[in-house]
C-alpha cells in the first residue's frame, strides 16, 4: 500500500492507497516541530481502526511546502514504514514541463494538482486550490504548467478583518441568505463570500482573456464547494485532486525506476 502525505500550511493529509484506491485518509493541523514519533503514534492509532498495520505500508510519496515538516516526515517513513519515500520537488517525476521563470520556487502542491487535473480532464485548464492561500493554476493543451495566481485565502482574510478591526467578530465561511447585509455579521459574510466569488469569476475571465482560447475550471480544497455553489464559472469540483496526483506522480517515479 501506498502512503499519500501532502503538508500543507494549515493541514497535512494522510491517504493511504491501496490497488489505485484512496482507502482511508486522515487530516491534521499542520505542526512543523512535531517529531517523526508523534506522528507514527497518531498514525497506528488511526490505522488500526482500519484495520491496518504499520506494516502494510510499503511505498510513501511527499509534497510538502513547509521545508521544515520534511525532515521529520521522512524519517517517519524510513523509520516506521520501512521505506524511503519519494518527494515531490526533489526526485519524483512529474511528467509535465513547467514553464515559469524559476521553476524550484513553484510550490509542490500546485504541480501536483496540475498533474493530476490534467491526467483526467486533459487541458488546458484552470485549477483552483482554496488552500491557506487562494492559488489559480493555468495547465496548457499539452499538459505543461505555465503559471498561476496566488492570493490570500479566505480564512486568512477573516483573520485579518477580525484582528485590525477591534468591533468585528471572528466569524465562520457562510453563503448568506442576501447581498445586503442586515447586520454586522450578514454583512461580513457577505463581503467575504460574494468578495471571493468576485475574486475568482474577475481573475478567471482575465487568465482566459490573456490565454486567447477556451479553458475549463477545475476547483478543489475544503472551500471549493461551498463558492463553486456561488458561480458558473466554475465547471468542476474535485476534492481528492492532490491525493490522487500523488499517487499519479508516484506510478510515473517507479516506471521511470
């Protein structure tokens, strides 16, 4: 079997595949100190109520794009899996060209999803990750990745409404019922959300003006629901996309092994 790690800012998810099948798979806080034995007790613990062991595991794949969750996440894969895992950025093939400028500074994540976005939907695409940050990926009718967008994530702007302004609450991510807010708490619901439909509907129309031909929009992340609800620009919404690009980039590593 096959363990997917993909760390992120905000959260780390674990998949464990088994015959080209996400099984199970488990998310956590993102916790950039914690040790390659916290994470294996974490992990037994929630594999066995599986009903799965440690050992089952025999093959490991990691994207990460917090350099400092690396060391440890590997040493809990040489350690407790008994294998060396492949990383995402440094020896994983990912099969498709990147053409930007500094291709090493493109986050792990993005590249993943595009090659997954791709594999099934062909190109050229759009793909949307809700993540800690917004990001906007552009993947070409040949399947190379030519760049994106990034923009602040939508929690991360709820933090910082609520943090510089000393009279607005901490709220949580709604479609609000109106546009007019009758109240301070509809009224920033409906800044942030109607906002982030704006957001996403401006910056699609101007990459597909830029791009001069027809693209479709593939969205994926915990949010990406709840806004594809809010707007046809929106053509598709997948939510295993990073695990199942692991597991595609992972095939395409041990093939060329």
């Amino acid at each position: 079997m096959l363990l997917a790690i993909d760390a992120g800012n905000t959260n780390i998810v674990f998949a464990v595949i088994e015959a080209a099948r996400v099984r199970c798979q488990w998310r956590a806080v993102t916790n950039a100190p914690r040790t390659a034995d916290e994470y294996a007790v974490w992990l037994s613990q929630l594999m066995g109520l599986e009903g799965l062991k440690l050992a089952d595991i025999d093959a490991a794949i990691i994207s990460t794009v917090v350099p400092q969750a690396l060391y440890d996440l590997r040493m809990l894969c040489r350690r407790y899996f008994k294998t060396d895992p492949i990383v995402v950025g440094e020896d994983a093939r990912l099969g498709m060209a990147v053409n930007v400028e500094r291709p090493n500074e493109v986050g792990a994540d993005r590249l993943v999803n595009a090659v997954a976005a791709f594999k099934k939907y062909g190109g050229p695409l759009i793909v949307i990750d809700f993540g800690t940050a917004t990001t906007f990926d552009v993947v070409g009718r040949e399947g190379d990745y030519q760049g994106g967008i990034i923009a602040s994530g939508v929690n991360l702007s709820l933090q910082a409404l609520h943090m510089a302004a000393a009279k607005l609450p901490h709220i949580a991510v709604e479609r609000p019922s109106r546009v007019i807010g009758r109240g301070t708490v509809p009224a920033m619901q409906s800044g942030v959300y109607w906002g982030y439909v704006g957001l996403i509907e401006g910056l699609i129309q101007r990459i597909k003006q830029e791009f001069g031909a027809p693209m479709r929009v593939v969205a994926t992340g915990g949010l990406s629901s709840l806004f594809s609800g809010g707007t046809d620009a929106i053509d598709l919404v997948d939510a295993d996309l990073t695990v199942e690009g692991l597991l595609e980039i992972y095939r395409r590593t041990r093939a060329r092994n």
